[in-house]
C-alpha cells in the first residue's frame, strides 16, 4: 500500500483491491477430489495416539533431565542456578506439551464437525472426552462454532472475532470532507484525533496483544468477550437458555457443563494428591498454552488487514468462508518450526480457507485438498495466504486491525490513523448503490 500526503494535509494511500466473489459452491467443491472428503475413526485416532505419545517422550525427558539438576550430581555457581535451570527446563516442557496438546484439540473440534468419524456417535463421543479433558464444554461451543462456520465474517451473525464499529467505540463521527468512506483519504487532524482516542501505542499493542492471548479463550466461553455483540452482555456458553442456544439444545448444553465439572473435579483431585505445583507445571501451565495457541490461530485465521467483513446484502455463504486465511504457524521461526508447528497442531492453521470451504474434511486430506483449492482462488486472484503466524503477527494485526466504518455493506478494517489497506471490488452482476467500491 503506496502512501503519500498532499499539501494540504491529508493523507491518501493507494489501497489493494479485493475482487468480492461470486464463485459456485459446486465449483469450489467440485475441483476436490470425492476421496479426500473420506473420514476414518481409525486413521483420526492414530493421531490422537501419536499426540499422547510424544507428549509422554516429553513428560518423560523432562522428567529424566530432572534428576540432573541437583547438586549431587551436576556443580553450579550458585544455588539459585538450580532453581533457574528447573524452571528453564520445565518451561521448555510446558511450550512443547501445548503445542502438541493443542493438536489434540484441532481433533476434537473435528469431532464438532462430522469429520472424525462417519458415525455421528463416535465423533460426539470422542469430541466430548478430548474436549472436556482441555476444558472446553464440546456440544455448547460446537453449536456456536458451527454458526460461526455458517456465518463467517458477518457482522451481525458471525459468533467471534466480530470487528468494532466506529460508534461501538465512541469514535468522532465520520466527517466526508476529512475522510473518505473508505480509509483512502484521511485528514492529518482527524488521524490525530483517531490516534489519541485509540491509544495506539507500542507498549499498549504489546499489553493489549497479550491480554487477548492469555485471558481470550475463557473470556469468550464464560462471557462472550470478543463474541457477536448483539447478544446480551454476559451471555455465556454455559447457560443453556443463552439466546445462541436453541431449546432443542438445552439438554446438550447441560451435558457439555457436566463435562467441565468432571475435569474441575480431577483438577482438584490431582491438586489433592500431588500438589498444586506438580498438577501446575504438569498439566495447568500446558493448558495455558494450548489456551494460547487456539487463541493466536484464530484471531490470525479471520483477523487481517487483507480480509473484508459483510452485512447482510452482500453476504454469502462462500464469500464468509473465503474471506479467512491461511498462515504457516510459527513459520516466522524458520522452516524446522513451520514444520513443527503445522504437524504438532495437525495443520489448522494452515489449511483453514479448505476448512471453511468444507469442514468435513479431515486434517489428514486437507493438506492435499488445500493445495488444490488455492490454484482455483488464485484464478480468481482472491488473497488465502496470510503471513506465518506468531507473536509479530498478532502485534501487527493488533495495530492495523482497529475498527471499521458503520457505513457500507463490504467493509474493511481501518488502523488508529483510519486507514484502510484494501477496498472492494464487487462483481457487476451484484453492484451495490452503497457507493462502497466507488466512493474515493
């Protein structure tokens, strides 16, 4: 995105153009061949063994290097060097037991959807034990996360990552003649006056970045922080008379809370027993982790600069399921971590727009299934790769991802200055009179 600012104080950019598509189900479906929609308990479960193994190996070596670390056996230049060493390495056990934990959870989520197994029995009763054992209440956030699919990127339907408006954060109201529509053309005065009611500060990115990886995920479950803002505030995935549950799924919500109150009791149990130090760095502190990560990779998947939102007119089933993106995880780190991060988490982050496309396909063929699929997005020269993702990811995103406009029916993210990298471009067989891909 070119920029240059004229003599009178304003700023104009040269915005990308994102061509809004038309494109068929059928077509996006059809280019994929039938045996990679195939689902096998079977296969699904090797992964799941494989994950509990090599978090065993992981647990094992921390466990074996442990004995180590004592002045019996290994001479230190201080004694605090003991502690220090300790925590180092348990540190490094806690990274790796969550990334691979957090592969664990893409399966249970694919339980949520059908794509485990062919039988509905077996996936619900899978997706419930994985689930609950990470915390996660499996039949409540499967009913949202499925209206989330349906409703990807809507601004009124779609269930998390729903972008703020202008007015929801009490900004000045948008004046014609210092800004475009669009984010194109902004006044100095007016990025000035954006700058400082978002305080968009480095320090604060970095705050702000870390609070939503840390306290994200329990925040959404508990009170819908960061959800579909029409809902009433407090609204929870643990209240089956919550207005995102219907009343045929009472009994289910009721199930999936059981279930956590299972995993709070063996929490308890294991703290009883062991103590609250063990059961922390065995077991609570990988959870954070895998907190985090399903934090990062979503936020990541639907939040970026590139991608649009839309209200109602112009919303399609396709469009919501297009405007996503994929990233290498922890590619940012170099190939060695990319190929960890994207096998360890079993390539949600990396196959996502396939996901979205048809999220009955299971991880094992959807790394096939999401090459395929990019060749016919880039026919259409519709963006699918973000960057990798990481921690620089998330800060950049956090500062270019600020609000976008209550105006318009395709709308962009603008950053603390109002500006927006990219506008749209609609076909013409469903322009819009909004005035959204034309006003400058």
């Amino acid at each position: 995105m070119a920029k240059k600012a004229d003599t009178k104080g304003v700023t104009v950019v040269e915005q990308g153009v994102y061509p809004v598509p038309n494109i068929p189900m059928k077509e996006l479906l059809g280019c994929i061949p039938t045996r990679l929609f195939q689902r096998s308990a079977l296969h699904g479960s090797l992964y799941i063994f494989w994950d509990l193994f090599v978090i065993g190996c992981i647990w094992k070596t921390a466990n074996y290097l442990d004995t180590f670390i004592d002045p019996a056996v290994i001479q230190l230049p201080h004694p605090y060097a003991y502690t220090f060493a300790r925590f180092a390495l348990w540190s490094v056990y806690t990274f790796w037991t969550g990334l691979f934990a957090t592969g664990i959870w893409v399966i249970a989520h694919e339980c949520g959807h059908q794509a485990f197994s062919e039988s509905k029995a077996v996936n619900n009763t899978v997706g419930f034990i994985l689930h609950s054992a990470l915390g996660v209440p499996y039949h409540s956030w499967r009913i949202t996360h499925a209206k989330h699919h349906a409703s990807t990127g809507h601004m009124t339907q779609d269930q998390v990552f729903v972008p703020h408006t202008r007015s929801e954060l009490g900004l000045p109201a948008r004046n014609p003649e210092k800004e475009d529509l669009l984010g194109s053309r902004v006044a100095d005065s007016v990025k000035q006056e954006l700058w400082e009611a978002l305080g968009d500060s480095p320090i604060g990115a970095v705050i702000g970045s870390a609070k939503y990886l840390l306290g994200g995920w329990p925040s959404y479950i508990l009170v819908n922080a960061s959800g579909q803002k029409r809902y009433p505030k407090g609204t929870s995935h643990f209240n089956p008379n919550s207005p995102m549950f219907a009343a045929h799924q009472y009994n289910s919500v009721v199930v999936s809370t059981i279930g956590i109150l299972i995993w709070l009791g063996a929490i308890f149990a294991a703290i009883y027993n062991y103590g609250f130090f063990t059961v922390f760095r065995v077991y609570l502190a990988p959870y954070l982790w895998v907190n985090h990560w399903l934090v990062l990779i979503t936020f990541l998947q639907h939040t970026d600069p590139l991608l649009p939102h839309y209200r109602a007119s112009e919303f399609t089933f396709q469009r919501g399921a297009l405007a996503t993106l994929n990233r290498s995880l922890l590619g940012d780190c170099g190939s060695i971590m990319a190929w960890i991060g994207a096998h360890a988490t079993n390539g949600i982050s990396e196959t996502h727009v396939l996901h979205h496309v048809c999220s009955k396909i299971p991880h094992y063929n959807a790394w096939e299934a999401t090459d395929i699929l990019n060749k016919k997005l880039e026919s259409y020269g519709l963006p699918y790769e973000g960057r990798p993702g990481g921690w620089a990811e998330v800060y950049r995103v956090f500062k270019e991802c600020k609000f976008v406009e209550d105006e318009g029916d395709v709308v962009f993210f603008k950053n603390a200055h109002g500006i927006a990298q990219m506008r749209a471009q609609l076909p013409e067989e469903a322009a819009s009179d909004s005035g959204i891909e034309v006003e400058k």
